[in-house]
C-alpha cells in the first residue's frame, strides 16, 4: 500500500484539514493515482496515533473536494477527476 500520509506533519489547528491537505497533495502529485484504495478510518488511524473520528472527517472533506469516493463494505478511492 502506497503511503502517500508518510510526510504528513500535523499542523496546529484542524488535524483532519491538515491530513486532507496531505491527501490531496499526494493526488495532485500523482503519488497516489486514481483507483488506489485509501486505507481503513481504523489502520490509518493507527498508524498515524489519531482518533478514527480524525481520520473519518478528513476523509469526508477529500470526498467534498472531489477527490475520493466510499462505498461502505468497498472502501475509500481516489478518484479519476482528483489529479
């Protein structure tokens, strides 16, 4: 699995806009191409020592930018339109 959040730094305010940001840019970046599969709210939550409430708003603030879609039981894409 790529790990496009390995350069994630948590900014002071929003941590969940800061791993938006940090997921977008991987996109943008073509880091992390369209049709990867984001990992679970709960292993990345895990792997970065954040609540998966963190990582479940930061999520839906990529699916409001366009750049991801979710399908519960599926999982988290990165969508075609977000490069």
């Amino acid at each position: 699995m790529n790990e496009w959040y390995g350069d994630w730094l948590q900014r002071r305010g929003d941590v969940s806009t800061s791993l938006a940001d940090t997921l977008e840019q991987a996109i943008r970046s073509g880091r992390l191409p369209a049709g990867s599969r984001l990992p679970t709210h709960r292993d990345l939550s895990k792997r970065l020592g954040v609540a998966v409430s963190t990582v479940t708003r930061a999520y839906a603030e990529a699916t409001r930018r366009g750049l991801v879609d979710a399908t519960v039981g599926r999982g988290t894409f990165v969508l075609k339109n977000g490069n």
